[in-house]
C-alpha cells in the first residue's frame, strides 16, 4: 500500500479575496528552489490512524501552532511519488513570523559521515491564488483546483 499523508490548507479572506498559507520545506535539497517547491502544511499518518486527527497533528508539528474549526473536505489526491494525500481546508489566521518547525535530521554533506539537524519547515506566507498555484509543488495543484471550485 503506497505511504499515506494528510494536511491542512489554511485560507483566510483578505481584501475581498482569499489567501492561502502555505509553508517551504526545509533543508538543503530546498534551500534554493522556490517556484514550485511550497506545501500545504502535510504528513504521514499510519494504518488506524484519523487522517483528519493526523492533519491537525502534523499542521501543529510544521508550523508550532495547532488549528482549529470546521475543515472541508477536498478529496484524496495522488502525488507523483504514488503517495495518497488526504487533505482538508480551514478558514483561520495567523503569522507566518511565528512558524516554529519541529526537526529532522540527516547526514549532511553526503557521504561525509557527519549528521545536521534542519526544520522541517524553514519559511512559510500568506498567497494569493494565482501566487499559490506557481509556489506549490505540482502534485499539490489539484488539491489547489479543488479548493477554488468550492462555493464562497
């Protein structure tokens, strides 16, 4: 059975139209990519776990705040690296400036021996759709697209 996620894609209503929260992975494979590289806040769950009760988790592991309220659900989507990801909407705000990521680690250099520690989340902001749709990374677009067909 392919690896299992789920998150949590923040929205806000801002000037008349919406924003979305999205957050950039850290670490150096990412350092220097933009376009196309951001997320919705995401993570494994495993087998009898709640993919919703998981979504919240992992929001609250990669940002350092939990969210809560009503969500909406957008579906179960197919990534490229055959990952099933469960996602949900949520109307809330806050500041990106307070992102406080948990961490992982790796050995870095490559082949050097040496381990480092990185968040898992170095940067996150507040987009506008049309922003959203570039920064996302390309399997996260339908998740995108069924989000913006949902009634205002």
């Amino acid at each position: 059975m392919p690896d299992r996620s789920a998150g949590l894609l923040l929205f806000r209503r801002a000037g008349g139209g919406l924003e979305l929260f999205l957050v950039h992975p850290g670490g150096p494979f990412w350092a220097n990519k933009d376009d196309g590289a951001w997320s919705i806040p995401k993570g494994l769950y495993e087998d009898g776990e709640d993919a919703l009760a998981a979504a919240r988790r992992e929001f609250a592991e990669e940002v350092g705040t939990p969210v809560d309220g009503d969500v909406i659900a957008l579906g179960e989507f197919r990534l490229p690296s055959g990952k099933r990801l469960s996602a949900w909407a949520i109307e809330g705000d806050l500041d990106p400036a307070t992102v406080a990521s948990n961490t992982f680690e790796m050995e870095w250099p490559p082949r050097s021996g040496k381990r480092a520690q990185f968040p898992e989340v170095d940067r996150a902001a507040w987009f506008e759709p049309d922003a959203a749709r570039r920064k996302l990374t390309k399997g996260q677009l339908p998740l995108l697209a069924a989000f913006l067909r949902l009634p205002r």
